[in-house]
C-alpha cells in the first residue's frame, strides 16, 4: 500500500496558498502546517486552511511529523532555506526558480545527494494543457518541418506591487515567467541549442526587467522565441508555430481558441490582392480549395501529477518528473540570456 507523506509549506503568500488548496486534492500528500514572517498570512492559515502554525522555521524542521518541506518563499531565500531542509532531513519541494543562480543551484543539488533526501523543483507549467499541446504538434509531424515557434505571455499592469519588482529578492520577468517559458521549450526540443540573443525592457520599472524576449537558434536551424511583457494592451498570440506544410495558433491562456491549418497541396495559380498601394501576389493568402482548417489536437488534463510523482518517487516506484539536471540547463540558459542582454549580442549556449 502506497505511504501517505505530510508536507508543511513555509511562505504563505499567493503560491504558498495555491499549493494548500491543490494538496486538499491530493490522496497521497497531507499539508498539515505552514509558517510565515507576517502575521496575517499565519491567520489566514490557521483560520482559512485549517493547518497548525508553527513558531518559527525552526520550528516546522523540529517537527517528526513533516515529511515534505515546500518552499514557497520569495527567490533570493531559496537556497538557504532548502539547504536547512535538507540538512534537517526532510524532502524538499521548491517553487521556481529555485534559485538566484546555477552556483546556488549547483549547492542545493549536492546537498539533496548528500543527505539523501529528494530535491524536486515545481517546473508546474510543465503540464499546462496548451503547451502539451503544441508538444504534441511539434512532435507528431503534422506541419511538417517546423521552422519558427513563437511562445508568449502579455499582460497590461507592469510588474506587480510587491518583491517582484526588486532584482536582490530574485524579481523581474526573467525569474518569474521566462522561467516556465524556457524550461518549455527546453521540454519542446530535443536538440542542442547553438545561440541565445536577448533583450530585456525596462518600461514601467527602471531596477527590473518588466520584460523579454530571448530568440533561440536550435542545430537544425530551428528558431524559438520567448517573449514576455507587461506592458502589452493588445496581447499577441500565446503560441505560433510554422512549419513547412501548415501553422498552428492558439490566441489565449485555454487551448479553446485556437487552430491549424494546413496545405492541401499545390496551391496553382496564385491571385493576387490588392493592398493600399498596389498589389501582392507575394502575400496573397492561400485559395480556400488549397487548405483545410484543423481543430487542435486534445491531450489528456495531467492536474495532481506532479504530487504524485513526488510522493511515488518517496516510495522508490518512479524516477522524478521534473529532473534537477534539466533544472539546471535552464538556469544556465537564463545566465546565457541575461548575459546576451548586457552584451548586446547573441552568445553560444551548448
């Protein structure tokens, strides 16, 4: 019979109470406790969630029943918080990034190894259901030879009011969204990965970046962009992929409004339209009789898997979802792009 493993989470902010609420759900991991700075989180806690409160970090390490710490922090306490874990001798979920820095990164993975004790990272979008989506196209072939992939979220209130916007607590874009965006990717494309070029965008707070975009060039040519803003009124598609044969697009956050449309063929005499100042034959859009409109392709919704896999990896019965090596290349990767960024050039990656 599988073990039932309890879990407390030490930062009670927005994150800490997401994974309160989604740990209701499990049936293999209990959230038993929890332990903020501020006061008012530690009520919200014990009031709301109905989870014991302890005194202090300290406190929750000392306590037998905790199996499972989840740091749910602000970035840049990461890592000492997870070390202590681990040297307490409990199993550690981080939320992302789980560090300020592959070096931080590097220490924390060790310690895991040392002590004997799981390190796992919540990469969560992992399982979001439109990036398995567009997984699933990329790797089924259907647009043939992919060339381009635009990944991209925007959103119109700058950075939000609280440590995000302070590049020594681990803010910024970067930290917070090319995180998932890149270790997507990374998951998409089973290539080496040759040039990053990066830039980063200042708009609405002068300390940190508010927004990215990191271009990717893979070895068979193929290119990735990652763009994050938050300055961007009229959004853009969350994804754009091309290939050879068809595009795919998805518009929104759901994988509802979205399509892919694909050639039937050879398209024949091409009609040209009539634009402001002349016609295009060049940009004429395909004869209807020469495409076909696909809806997307449906994936199974994976919600809980990620407690899952932690608390079977406890019992021995599977390896982690979510590597602490494949951890480690996107930070990398993030260092890569934030040194394009100050170089103003596109460097070498892998």
């Amino acid at each position: 019979m599988s073990k039932i493993y309890n879990a407390a989470i030490v930062g009670f902010g927005g994150q800490g109470h997401w994974h309160s609420f989604l740990l209701n759900k499990s049936d293999r991991i209990n959230c038993i406790g929890a332990y903020d700075i501020r006061a008012e989180r530690n009520e919200v806690a014990a009031n709301e969630y109905n989870l014991h409160v302890y005194n202090d970090y300290e406190d929750m390490l000392n306590d037998e029943k905790v199996d499972i710490i989840i740091v749910a922090t602000p970035n840049d306490v990461h890592h000492d918080l997870v070390v202590d874990a681990l040297k307490a001798g409990k199993n550690v979920i981080c939320e992302k990034p789980v560090a300020m820095n592959s070096i931080e990164l590097e220490d924390m993975i060790k310690t895991a190894k040392e002590c004997g004790k799981l390190l796992m990272v919540n990469q969560n979008r992992r399982w979001d259901e439109d990036f398995l989506i567009m997984k699933e196209i990329y790797q089924s072939a259907d647009l043939g030879p992919v060339h381009r992939i635009e990944r991209r979220v925007h959103g119109a209130h700058g950075i939000p009011g609280d440590w995000r916007q302070y590049p020594e607590y681990g803010g910024g874009m970067m930290l917070d969204w090319g995180v998932h965006l890149l270790d997507q990717m990374l998951q998409m494309i089973p290539e080496k990965l040759k040039k990053v070029y990066c830039t980063l965008s200042y708009v609405t707070n002068e300390r940190c970046d508010d927004g990215i975009t990191v271009i990717s060039t893979f070895e068979s040519g193929l290119v990735y962009v990652v763009e994050v803003g938050t300055s961007n009124f009229i959004p853009l598609p969350s994804w754009y992929m091309l290939g050879r044969d068809g595009t795919a697009i998805i518009r929104g956050w759901g994988a509802q409004d979205g399509e892919i449309v694909k050639s039937t063929g050879p398209d024949g005499e091409v009609v040209p339209v009539l634009t402001a100042n002349g016609i295009t034959k060049t940009m004429a859009p395909r004869r209807d009789d020469t495409i076909e409109h696909k809806p997307l392709p449906t994936v199974d919704k994976c919600y809980g898997v990620f407690y899952k896999n932690v608390a079977d990896v406890l019992d021995g019965t599977a390896e982690q979802a979510i590597s602490n090596e494949s951890v480690l290349r996107v930070m990398r990767l993030m260092e890569a792009a934030f040194k394009s960024a100050k170089l103003n050039e596109a460097v070498d990656f892998e």
